[in-house]
C-alpha cells in the first residue's frame, strides 16, 4: 500500500453505498476500504471486492449497529440486534458487558471476511468504537496474533477543537499511536471537520503530515443518496440527515475526477 492511505468506511453498508465506493475507487481517488460484516449490503460488498481486487480491504467492526452474525449475547437486545454507542458505552460504565462477548464478536467478524477469500491486514471500526479502552484491550491480542494494523484516530488539533468530544473518545489510542499496530490516522473527512471540503483541501489534509509519518490516512464515507437509506434508518433517517448530506456531497467531489490519483 502506498505511504498515503485514503480510506472509505462503511463498505457493505447498503448497496448504494458499495456503488459510491467503488466510483470513488475507479477515479483512484482511494486505495482502502474497510467491510461492515453484518449489513444489508455485505453480501454485495464482498462480489465487489472479488472484481476489483487491486483495492485493498480491512475490516470496519462493528458491535453498535445491525444484527449480529454470532447471535444473542451481552451486546445485544433480545433480538440480536446490537445496541446503539451511546447505550453500548452506558453498559461498558455499568460492567454489563462481557469481554468474551466482545472477542468472540471480533474474531466471527474476521472470520467471515477470511472465509469469503478477504485476505484482511487492517482494521477500524464503525462510529471508531476500538477507541475506548475496554474494547481496545480485549481485541488487541487478536491484532498481534493475526498480525494486523488498526487505525490510531489520530487528529488534527484544529479538526479536535471543533469536535472536542471526538478527541476525548480517541485520547486512549492517541497516547499509543506509535506502537507498532497502529496506522496513523488522521481523521479529516467532511464530517469531522464540520465543513465542506474541496478538492484542495482535500488534497492538503492527506499530504500536509506526509513528512511527519510513515503512513498517514484520509477517512471518507462516500455515499449516493438513494432509498435503501431510507428504508435502512427509517424513522432515523432525520436523525441522521446532516451526515448523510455530506456524504452525498463528498461522492459528488470524489466521483468526479481523480485528486489523490492512488490507483
């Protein structure tokens, strides 16, 4: 992989959202993607991934949304569904979390992409729930058994002060960003900046550090507005809107024309 890393969350989100991906590859505007496991779009995701095997897949964890592929457990509701951040972060405070539960989650996740022929070298996770301590410790061996990198959450201190809450959440993996497992990240999507990018900036977010690491990383989320959003949210959906219209409009600059030129 390239010293530069631009990478898009949420592959096998929906199947829109795989399409988005997938432009956003071809115009070599990224060169890593990383694989939600349990969601509407997995399935189409992992044909992709099989055609356009020069893009590199990692896995995006996920135990904060969906139904779980292992089933029923202390991360779940009684339907297997897995609980929202905010309550999954309640448990964790109130010791109603088993470890195992988290590992054996972790580890099935893995698995399933090994299982699809998804030759896995990275991961991160989704809503970047490997940056609290709790879990970050549980999967860890795993990481080093299977000889794995996973993102830092590293960021920009002018990106952090606009999204304190964000830096609070990564302080953990940012005081451990030069062991050996981590990529360095830095979290400079539309989203976490709190405005729109244009092709210039977003050319000046990836390769302003380039000098000061050895890899460093782009987070995006690429996505076409589409109904299969819709019908995933539901009466979320508006809950969801802000963030979703600026992974509309981030397609819309990287679908375009190439301006990282990865490929």
């Amino acid at each position: 992989m390239e010293n530069n890393i631009v990478c898009a969350d949420d592959f096998g989100l929906t199947k829109s959202v795989n399409r988005a991906i997938i432009d956003v590859f071809n115009k070599g505007n990224l060169n890593l993607t990383s694989l939600m496991t349990n969601m509407p779009g997995t399935k189409h995701a992992i044909e992709l991934a099989k055609i356009h095997n020069k893009l590199e897949v990692g896995l995006h964890f996920n135990i904060t949304e969906g139904t779980s592929i292992v089933g029923k457990s202390s991360l779940t509701d009684e339907s297997a569904i897995f609980f929202s951040r905010n309550k999954l972060l309640k448990k964790i405070f109130l010791g109603q979390i088993k470890k195992e539960d988290v590992l054996i989650e972790f580890k099935e996740q893995l698995n399933k992409c090994y299982n699809n022929n998804i030759n896995i070298k990275t991961i991160d996770s989704h809503q970047h729930i490997h940056s609290l301590n709790f879990i970050f410790k549980i999967i860890l061996p795993e990481i080093i058994k299977r000889n794995l990198t996973i993102r830092s959450c590293f960021a920009e201190i002018r990106f952090s002060l606009r999204r304190f809450n964000h830096l609070l959440s990564n302080i953990y993996l940012y005081r451990n960003r030069n062991n050996i497992v981590f990529r360095n990240s830095i979290l400079t999507s539309i989203y976490h900046s709190g405005k729109f990018f244009n092709e210039f900036d977003y050319e000046n977010s990836l390769n302003k550090f380039g000098n000061k690491f050895k890899k460093t990383e782009l987070m995006i989320h690429p996505y076409i507005k589409h109904q299969d959003l819709k019908h995933l949210y539901k009466d979320t959906y508006k809950i969801k809107e802000r963030f979703l219209n600026n992974c509309f409009h981030e397609y819309e600059i990287l679908s375009k024309k190439s301006v990282f030129n990865l490929n």
